[in-house]
C-alpha cells in the first residue's frame, strides 16, 4: 500500500522527503544513492500495489542510512533502515507499521508530529505538515553517532538476516505470549513462521501464567467403612432464597461410599437439629454409627451443646482447613436432594 495524498494537500510530495505512513506495508524509496547495501532483484520478482490499486514493481533492496534530526536537541542522528525497496519512479515512504512491529513505540502530538521512541528513548520525529508527516532529514555527507535500530522488512528474502531472538519475542507478543517452544514447532505447519525462534520471554505475568499447579498429595486417611468418617460443611448466606424461604445449605457426606445428604435451612441455627436428624436416620438406615466428625472450624459447630452432644456419643470431631471444593472433587460427590 502506497500513501494517498491529495493534490489540495499543502504540502506535496517531494522527491527528497521520506514520510512516514500507516498505509504502507513496507519500507520504499526513489533514491538509488542512499543504499549502503544494495541487492538487485529479477524483473517482476517484487510487485508494489500503489493505493489506487496500480502495480510497480521493484528493483532492488537493501539498507539505507539517513540523517534525522533528535527531537528536542540540537544536531542529528544517523539512522539505518533496513530491507527498504527500490523503486525509481515511486515515493518515500517509511512504514509506520514495521516500525511498531519491530519494538518501536509511536505517539502522535497534535501539531507536533509522530514521536518514534527506542526503548523509551525518543530517537527521532516525524513532523506535522498539513495531514502529512515527513521526516526532518539533513542532506549531506553522514557524519556523528550512528544508531542502527535493525528496522527489517516485512517481506521474506534468503538474504535477508534473521531476527533470532527479536524474532521470537515478535510472535511470541503476536500470539499471545505463547510458549517458545511450541513456537518452534509451529514453524512446520504454518507458512512465514521463521524456524530459528530462540529465547525467553522474562515478563513476570508471562511467567507466572504458564505455571501449572502442582498435584494434590495422595488421600491417606480414607475410611474402609460406612460412617466412620463425616464431612460436613455449610454454604450460604445466598442472596435468592428458595421456594421454601431457605438461604443456607448443609451438607453431610460419607467418606467411605460417597452418600450425601443436603439440607436447605432457614437460619444457621437449625444446624445442629439437623445434625441430630442425620445422625439418626443414618446409623438407624445403615446399621453403623457415626465415629469421626470433620469440619473446616466454621461457627456453625462451636456450640457447647453440640460438643456435648459429641463428647456423649463418643464421636470424635476432626477440623480441617477449608478446602471443601479442592476435596469435592476428589470424591466425587453425588449430591441427592
């Protein structure tokens, strides 16, 4: 894609100026001069599309280095783009969106122009002129402190260099911070995915995301029969009540076969009756009695009368921390209502 300006524009394009461009998918110029590295290409090996749908075709590529002035200090800086087409009869263009995919970091300032940061750094502006922004370049021989920002071209040729790890970092942000090395592996299945990823990716958040939780230990103290050993738990307050104006819910499950028993209360106070209707019709149903007791330490069993009631029964009660959803998984849990 080429820059579209219109003929009304204040400022027209120039055969000298080099401006920066969102449309553009690569980097593009009319001065053969500039190149510090050249390669010729076959006729019609690279064609352009202008914006207005016409065709060009490129005769070359390379590296070229401009003189660009520091925003905010005097004086200039010598700037290597590389992988920029040549094209004799065309404009000079330099595409925003390389820049941007290459790590660097673009702000626009109303009035002022397109701020190009390195590494929070503000290498160079693209100033604005109209609804146009050309590039402050100084003509003549390149002298002073060179600052190569290893801009690459979007398009893929053998001679070009490889990224490496910039590479790698690149798609491994454009998909979502996947795993490098099933980056690797993507590159022999999809097309233009380089084949030399290499690297890491050290942001904390990356890091952290990719961890997986560890297996929980092994159950030991299983119990071998039916109502030696109760877990119980209560839920609620729930904001919505039940048909029948319940807003808690407690739960009784056997560990050795799995029974569950639920009951939908009213009030928190109406556990320990409910206790004793499980304890009941459970031993009486089953044919056993009740030996151990766990809880997570909620206040619903803290009652004096409840461990009275335990203490008389000879039922020991057990206290666990409150994983009762890490540990509903592991048994399984049918509940009947």
């Amino acid at each position: 894609m080429w820059m579209a300006a219109s003929q009304k524009e204040a400022h027209a394009p120039r055969d000298n100026d080099f401006y920066l461009d969102s449309a553009c998918s690569t980097h593009v110029t009319n001065r053969r001069d500039l190149f510090i590295s050249y390669h010729e290409l076959e006729k019609g090996k690279r064609p352009v599309e202008e914006f207005e749908g016409s065709i060009r075709h490129a005769q070359g590529y390379g590296h070229i280095k401009l003189k660009v002035s520091v925003p905010n200090k005097d004086g200039y800086i010598n700037v290597t783009i590389r992988g920029v087409l040549y094209i004799p009869d065309g404009v000079n263009l330099i595409s925003q969106g390389i820049f941007m995919e290459n790590g660097l970091r673009i702000v626009a300032v109303n009035g002022y122009g397109m701020n190009i940061y390195s590494n929070r750094t503000l290498v160079t502006r693209a100033l604005q002129i109209g609804r146009m922004f050309p590039f402050d370049i100084k003509w003549d021989t390149p002298a002073g402190e060179d600052l190569n920002l290893s801009l690459i071209s979007a398009f893929k040729l053998s001679s070009q260099p490889s990224g490496g790890a910039s590479k790698s970092g690149l798609w491994h942000r454009r998909l979502g911070h996947f795993g490098i090395e099933s980056l690797r592996s993507l590159s022999s299945h999809v097309d233009g995915v380089p084949d030399s990823l290499k690297g890491s990716c050290e942001r904390t958040a990356c890091v952290k995301g990719k961890h997986s939780r560890r297996p929980s230990k092994p159950v030991t103290d299983r119990a071998k029969a039916v109502l030696e050993l109760i877990h119980s738990d209560f839920c609620g307050r729930f904001r919505t009540p039940s048909f029948g104006g319940g807003r808690y819910m407690l739960l009784f499950i056997d560990d050795a076969t799995r029974f569950t028993k639920v009951y939908i209360l009213k009030y928190k106070s109406e556990a320990f009756t409910r206790f004793k209707e499980f304890k009941a019709a459970a031993e009486k149903q089953m044919g056993y009695c009740i030996k151990r007791f766990r809880i997570d330490g909620g206040g619903e069993y803290t009652s004096n009368e409840f461990a009275k009631c335990l203490r008389g029964e000879g039922i020991i009660k057990k206290q666990r921390r409150h994983t009762l959803l890490s540990q509903m998984a592991l048994w399984s849990v049918h509940i009947e209502r």
